[in-house]
C-alpha cells in the first residue's frame, strides 16, 4: 500500500485512476472507451443515470420513497397492504440489466451511511442496484478504510456527488453521547463521532454535526477528494435522514 498511497499524493486525480483496474467500465482511458461493446456497456450501465442534478435527483427519488413510506406507517395497517404499498413504489424504480452489472459499474452517487438496519440507502433514495456506491459504518464516520473506498469512486468511478447521511435515532451517536463503558473497539468507533460534538448538543444537533464533521473529514483527510473539489468534479453533502417522515434533508 505504501508506493500506491504515494501515487495518491503525487499523482492526484490523473495517476490515481490507474491504480484500479477491475469492476468497471474505465471511460478515463479514451482508449477503453472506444470500442463498440465498451460504448454499449456504458449505455446501458446509463440507463438509470439522471440527466441532471444528481443531489436533486437523489431527493426526488427519496420524496418518492418518503410518500409510500408515511402511506405504510401505523399498526392498523395489514402487512399484506404494508408490502403492497410499498412494492408499487418498486413497480416504478429503474432497473439495470444485471448481465451488464455482471460486466462493470457505474454508479451516479456515493452515500457514506450509517450501519444501521433502517437506513438502506437504495431503499431510501429509491434507486435499484448499480447505481449507489455505498460506504457503510456505525455512526456513517469517515475512517481511512471508508475515504480509500470513496476515492475509489470518484477517481475510477468518476461519481460526481458523495452525501453523508446521518439519521434520526442513530444508536452510535447515542453511545457517543452517553458515558457508558463500552468495549476497546466500540470506544475507537465513537472517538471521531465525539470529536464532532458541540456544547449543548441534543441528540438531533449531535447526529446533523456528526454527518457534517464526516463530509469535512472526506476532503481534510484525501487529497484527491479535496482535488476533485477543487475541479467542481465532486460535490460533497450531509444530509439527514428523519425514519418517521422518510424524508432526507440537507444540512
Ligand atoms: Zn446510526
């Protein structure tokens, strides 16, 4: 890892896409991307790719997800009606050609999310598969493995938005908050998450400062993060995540 994290440095954006190989279409290289089957693949690993705004797109498709999920909220609602409700929100999500996913990726957006059971992002952004490149850890924190993982996407990806999401609830935060004994390794997990922390902070502020201090942490700890920036190639953006509503919004 040592001559790659160097490459990282000196290199920049350019070197780093070499450093990946496998998974993916690579239209980096003009090359690779010149062929008739390389252009058919990156059509259709296009075909979900929202022509605009990706942000905006991603919180369109989560106003989407956000209407079926109040419609199957409450106890007097029968599980059969629960999943009919919300399966007619999937009847409509876009999916890709999984005999073109088993050939390469190429996905629109990263989100840097919590581990937690409840906040799948394809399921909250109503998005199918190939299309999210996700990062997932108790507390969405940005640990070097997590950052190394996102460089990956912008710089071989070319994935031109990262939102952090945290969420209502989020139990990580929780125990970062509390001043219960935890075990060596939970107390390594909420070490950064405590760092992020604010006088006076309630539960919410914690979880919305937490989020923000990880996108901070993104471009403050890579510097191809902090390039792609730079470059107005990467959009970096928290959000959070309310499980009553369904609804996201932008810190
Ligand atoms: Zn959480």
């Amino acid at each position: 890892m040592a001559w790659q994290r160097r490459q990282l440095l000196q290199g920049g954006l350019a070197s780093v896409a070499t450093l990946f190989t496998a998974g993916t279409v690579a239209p980096r290289s003009a090359a690779a991307a010149t062929t008739p089957a390389d252009r058919a693949l990156r059509q259709a690993l296009s075909a979900c790719r929202p022509s605009g705004d990706p942000l905006q797109a991603l919180l369109a498709g989560n106003q989407r997800f956000a209407a079926a999920w109040q419609l199957s909220s409450g106890t007097a609602l029968a599980a059969a009606d629960r999943s009919a409700r919300m399966a007619a929100l999937w009847a409509d999500t876009c999916q890709l050609d999984p005999a073109a996913l088993a050939r390469g990726q190429r996905p629109w957006a990263a989100v840097l999310a919590c581990a937690d059971a409840r906040v799948s992002p394809e399921w909250i952004f109503d998005v199918g598969p190939g299309e999210l490149f996700d990062v997932r850890s108790a507390g969405n924190t940005a640990f070097a493995e997590g950052i190394a993982s996102l460089e990956y996407a912008v710089c071989q990806l070319q994935v031109p938005l990262i939102v952090v999401m945290g969420h209502q609830s989020c139990g990580a935060v929780t125990a970062a908050l509390d001043t219960k004994p935890l075990t060596p390794l939970l107390e390594e997990l909420v070490t950064p998450i405590r760092a992020s922390l604010q006088s006076g902070d309630d539960l919410s502020l914690a979880i919305r400062h937490n989020a923000s201090y990880a996108a901070g942490q993104l471009t403050g700890r890579s510097a191809v993060l902090r390039e792609a920036v730079a470059a107005g190639k990467l959009t970096i953006q928290p959000l959070y995540f309310d499980l009553e509503s369904g609804l996201t919004s932008v810190i």
